[in-house]
C-alpha cells in the first residue's frame, strides 16, 4: 500500500485505581484477582473527560508531531463502545476542535473493542484509493463495568489516534486481514449501562479463536513467521491473554512487551490496540517490522503487518507525550472516588 500513518499521538487519563481497592470494599482479594488478571491498576477518567475529550486530546498529539494543515483531512473516523451520545457523533466534535474544514466525511464506529482498528482499515482505504488526502483514525473508550463484576478491575479508559497519508509515511502498513464470526461472548443492550458477558466463554471461542485465526492469516499470507517480526501488539483484555495468545503464535516475551499496556493502565478497549502500537512507534526504529491484531467481542479481530519506514528518523515524537511518560503519570485514587468519577453513584436530580 502507499497509504501509510505519517503520525499518531495518544492520550492517558492520569487517575488510577488498584485492584486491592477494589477488592476491599467487595470483600474479595483484590491483590490476588489483580495477579491473578495481570493487572496491577487501571485508568480512570476525570469527572470531565469522557470519549470525545480523549479523541480531541489524542488527535492534537498526532498533529502536534507533523506539519499538515488540518483543513487538508478529508476523513476522520472514531470506534468506541462508549461515545457519550446514543445520537450524536464524537467525531464532529474532534473535527471541530482540531479545526478541520467542514468538506470531510466524519463518522463513529462501533465493534465493541477493534472499532478503533476498523476505522484505521476504512481511512486506508480512502486515502489509498485516491479520495481523500488525509484522513484521522481514532480508538477511543472509556469502558464500563458494573459496580462489583470482574469486569471492574479492568475496565479503563484511554485513546489513540492515526494520522494516514502518502507522503511522509513513518509506517508503512503492508497488509491487513480481518476474522469475523458471530460469536456472542460480550453485549449491551441500548440503554443499559453496563455490559454482560459470558465469563470464561470470551476465551476459547471468541478472544483465542479470534486472535490467532487473525494473526495465522497475515502471516500466512505476507510469507511470515513470528521470528521476522521485532514486536507484536494484541489486543488485551488483561495481562494473560496476549501472554498466552503471544506464546502460541510464536512469539517472545521480548517482542510483546513494549506494547503490553495493560498490567499498568487496564484494558481500554478500543483504545487497547492503537495504544499499544502507539507505545510501540514510540520505541520503534527503521526497519523494524510490527505485527498489531484487535479483537473485538461480537466478535472479529483485524491484523495488519507494519514496516517501520526510515522516515521515522525525521518524525517529531518529541512534539507531544509518549506514551510511557502517560502510563507512568499516575494519581492512585480510593473506590469512593472512582464511583464518582464514574457516575456509578449520582445525587438527586442527576
């Protein structure tokens, strides 16, 4: 493909909650659900900050490094499974606020996790074909779980966004593969405010099944093996999984650690992938070769293999925050005010 990202930028609310919190007020172990995840804290939004914020603050980062007029981006495209409005997109908001022109095509995504890799695959596509000049791809959430599931002690918040184009490609995507079935693990009606899911059944059939059949696809198609790849992003929904996924595709520890995100941050679902590879272009060097796979509940997993071009010597990362500098800003706060913050509790009237 020519079309490639010539930026990214990211965006990581700095509050976090542990698991031993959570545990204490639930009566549960929270140290020992938290190992037992791999996940030792989680990102909690601001009482102010919710999807379009983290869209908006992750879109200026990826501008910030590069020198483009953002009139120029005919495209900008949002996945989320918890934009603020039922009706109402977030994307027009971050248009507005990054000061694109008006003549663009704007849209929200939703495929529960890999909504942001879904809109990725689409503006690729656009800019590939010659319609537009740029366009934005953004994964952003700031995920739900009800007071008292295991969902909780993961479920995060944090975004990232993909600036594509043909000119001044820093990484180049040489191909994609999507895996798609019906496969019901994880749901939310309309108007609930927290999703139900199947437990240990979002293991084998839908994350695993998902995942590798992905991951096998890009690599049998683009000739592959895990040893010509210097990293790997996987989705991940807790510090186990992308171990696990990882060690059955071949990989290293080595190779899938700058991406894994999750023990430190939680599972920030459509952010989780874009963070990842985001943490891992912060890292990368020319020539190193990526291999990233989303998964999304429903379910499907999207995989593109990345060559890192020797543009990324000439790239301003310095511009905006890597995304190191955000995990490891953090702000530990109680379960009393993370139920705030979360609106799990709200005063009369609200």
């Amino acid at each position: 493909m020519e079309a490639g990202i010539i930026s990214y930028g990211a965006y990581i609310p700095r509050y976090r909650i542990k698991p031993e919190e959570i545990g204490r007020v639930w009566g549960e172990d929270g140290a020992a659900r938290g190992k037992g995840l791999g996940v030792m804290a989680k990102s909690v939004p601001a009482p102010d900050e919710d999807v379009i914020t983290i869209a908006v603050e992750a879109a200026r980062n990826a501008l910030k490094r590069v020198d483009i007029d953002p009139k120029d981006i005919g495209a900008i495209y949002t996945g989320s499974e918890s934009h603020p409005y039922a009706v109402k997109p977030t994307s027009t908001v971050v248009a507005e606020a990054i000061m694109a022109s008006p003549d663009l095509t704007a849209a929200d995504y939703e495929f529960a996790c890999k909504a942001g890799t879904a809109a990725l695959q689409n503006v690729l596509g656009l800019v590939e074909s010659g319609i537009i000049k740029y366009g934005m791809a953004i994964g952003s959430d700031t995920s739900q779980g009800a007071p008292g599931d295991p969902l909780e002690y993961t479920a995060s918040a944090g975004g990232a966004a993909f600036l594509v184009g043909k000119d001044g490609v820093i990484a180049e995507i040489n191909g994609m593969y999507s895996y798609t079935t019906d496969t019901p693990d994880f749901w939310r009606r309309e108007g609930q405010p927290y999703p139900s899911h199947g437990g240990r059944f979002t293991g084998e059939p839908a994350y695993f099944r998902h995942v590798l059949t992905a991951a096998k696809g890009m690599m049998e198609r683009m000739g592959t093996e895990a040893k010509d790849y210097d990293y790997v992003v996987l989705h991940q929904p807790n510090g186990k999984f992308p171990r696990r996924a990882a060690k059955k595709l071949g990989f290293s520890p080595e190779q899938l650690e700058t991406g894994l995100l999750t023990p430190r941050i939680g599972n920030t679902y459509s952010g989780a992938v874009p963070l990842g590879l985001s943490a891992v272009l912060d890292a990368a060097e020319p020539g190193n070769r990526i291999l990233a796979v989303s998964f999304g509940s429903g379910a499907g997993s999207d995989a593109f293999d990345i060559t890192v071009t020797d543009e990324m010597k000439k790239f301003r990362k310095e511009r905006a925050p890597l995304v190191m500098d955000m995990v490891n800003d953090e702000v530990f706060i109680d379960y009393a005010t993370y139920v705030k913050y979360r609106k799990k509790i709200r005063r009369k009237g609200d």
